[in-house]
C-alpha cells in the first residue's frame, strides 16, 4: 500500500486530464481503481473534488490517496537498442523530437513487448515529458514525432485533425503494376474482428471516410514503387488502399497473399515495404519545417538490384 501523495503539476503538463496525468504516473494500478477514487473524492485538486476530465494547470497540487499497486516489472532497453535510436534522429529541439523508426520496432510498448520506441527514448533521454504524437505500425519504418512539451504535443495533434495542415509522405512497393490512373482511393474503412480474435480493417460501407492518394514512381517486373499521402489517418489506410485496388503491399502478412509475399521475398524484399518517408508541418509561430527520413538499406537494396533510378523526395 503506498502513502499519501501530493504531486504538483509541472507547467509542461498544464491542459492535460486529471485521468490522463494519474493513469501516466500510477504504473501497476488498474484503470478501474484510478476511476474509482477519482469518484469517490479521495483524489483531490488543490485540496477540492475534481472529476476526471478535469483540465489541469501547472503549479496545481495534485493528492493522491494510500492506493495498492501491483509490482510492476521494468524493463531497460539494450545499449544497442539506444544507439540505433541516436543514431535515427532526424531533428530535435527543445519541443519536438523526430525519429527515423526502424522496422520491427513497435512504437510503444504492450501486449507482449517489453519495450518499444517511446519507452527506449524515455529511457535515453531521462526528459521530464516525452509523448507520442502520432503512430507507426511496427513493422512501418520512418518519421515518428515525438513531442518534449505538452504545449507541442497539443499543437501537432490539433493539427492532424486538420486536413492538410501536416503532409505525411510514404514510399511503398506493392505487387504487381499501379493502375496509372488511380491517383486517389477514396473508401471508408471500418475495424473488424474475426471470430479468432484477429483484428483487421476494411473497405466498408459503414466505415469512416478514407482518403489517400497515390503515385507511381516507377514500374518494376512485377512490383511498383508508388508513393502514397494520407488524407485521413485511419488504421492501416495506407495498405488497405492498396489491397482494395488490387496492388497490396509487398511483406504484408495481414493483406497480400502468401504466394506473392514469397515471390518478392524471393526478389529481396523481407520486410513489410512501407515507409514514412517524409513530413511536412508548421509550429505554433507558423515556423515551416520539412523532414526526410532516407530509405532504410533492407528496402534501397532490393530496390537498386532491380534497377532503381533516383527517387525524387517531392512525390507530390
């Protein structure tokens, strides 16, 4: 059983939930538990009641009642681990950080890993705040932001919100030849879950506006290299886009067939072949920023054997 605490929020919090700030800081105490004596009273706000959706600002004093936790196990990324991630860093400043993630990499931890991109960074950098922006699917390399204030934090997510306002540009190879006319899927897409439990997304009727767009960059035997915008930011948009037109992403074990993913397996390719190739945004002073994240060797390689020309950083 812990004691009383009394925390006091730090200025790079201000605007966060009062459920939100305690989920983040009570590690091995359940959810159902922080709700639970939020409602009761026994948390407190500047020595007043608060419920959970409570905004908070900096300097407000936090207290927390005696609560039973749960030992929690902690994990420490592996030195190489760290030094790969050094080593990815495309821009960093005093608020925002941006990684080139690897392949293979989860972006948070979960559900079986131990330890993912956000958690290694922590770790790394020691900072008091250091939060996601926006997510990666593992196996999906390159830009991650990573923001180091709340106040860039709520920014860049504002700004996701808002059609156009952070251009995210991808490079994918997909199987078989890109229908040069279709430059624009645009498919609603709903989650669905099998009776196994398997979780994956589709072209719905019932979904939520999708909306991506695509170019060819060049053709290939038997694959094509196409550059891909996302409009929304729907789960798995990008590679359900793909497979709805008939050209699924190479190395996708959830929507490309077995078959074809053995062919380009064949041809080099062993990983899933997308890539956050780029980022375009605006700080809150209206301050442009443009970053590049280069293609890794696992899919560069492959690419030059079959013949790559230059690939242009400005697809669209």
């Amino acid at each position: 059983m812990s004691e009383v605490k009394f925390i006091e929020v730090p200025e790079e919090y201000e605007g966060q939930r009062l459920d939100n700030f305690l989920l983040a800081r009570l590690k091995g105490v359940p959810k159902s538990m922080i709700y639970r004596v939020i409602r009761k009273g026994e948390v407190r706000v500047n020595k007043g009641r608060a419920k959970p959706d409570r905004k908070l600002l900096g300097g407000d004093v936090v207290r927390v009642p005696p609560i039973k936790t749960k030992e929690v196990e902690v994990v420490t990324p592996s030195q190489g681990l760290i030094q790969t991630l050094s080593d990815a860093v495309l821009y960093d400043d005093n608020g925002l950080l941006i990684i080139n993630k690897p392949s293979g990499l989860a972006v948070h931890g979960g559900s079986g890993i131990n330890v993912g991109l956000i958690e290694a960074l922590r770790q790394a950098y020691g900072a008091p705040f250091l939060e996601l922006v926006h997510r990666l699917d593992r196996d999906t390399s390159g830009c991650v932001m990573v923001a180091k204030k709340r106040s860039v934090l709520k920014h860049l997510q504002d700004a996701l919100r808002h059609k156009g306002v952070i251009q995210k540009h991808y490079v994918a190879v997909v199987v078989g030849r890109w229908p040069k006319h279709i430059a624009r899927v645009d498919a609603p897409l709903k989650r669905c879950e099998y009776p196994n439990g398997e979780r994956i997304v589709r072209v719905h009727s019932e979904g939520k506006a999708s909306v991506t767009e695509f170019k060819v960059l060049q053709y290939f035997d038997g694959f094509t290299l196409v550059a891909a915008k996302p409009l929304t930011g729907r789960t798995h948009q990008i590679r359900v886009h793909a497979q709805h037109v008939g050209c699924s992403l190479v190395g996708d074990e959830k929507y490309t067939a077995l078959e074809d993913n053995k062919r380009m397996k064949a041809k080099g390719f062993k990983r899933l072949c997308l890539h956050a190739h780029g980022l375009q945004l605006r700080f809150a002073d209206g301050a442009p920023l443009s970053v590049r994240a280069p293609l890794p060797a696992e899919l560069l390689q492959p690419l030059q054997a079959a013949g790559l020309e230059a690939l242009n950083a400005d697809h669209f």
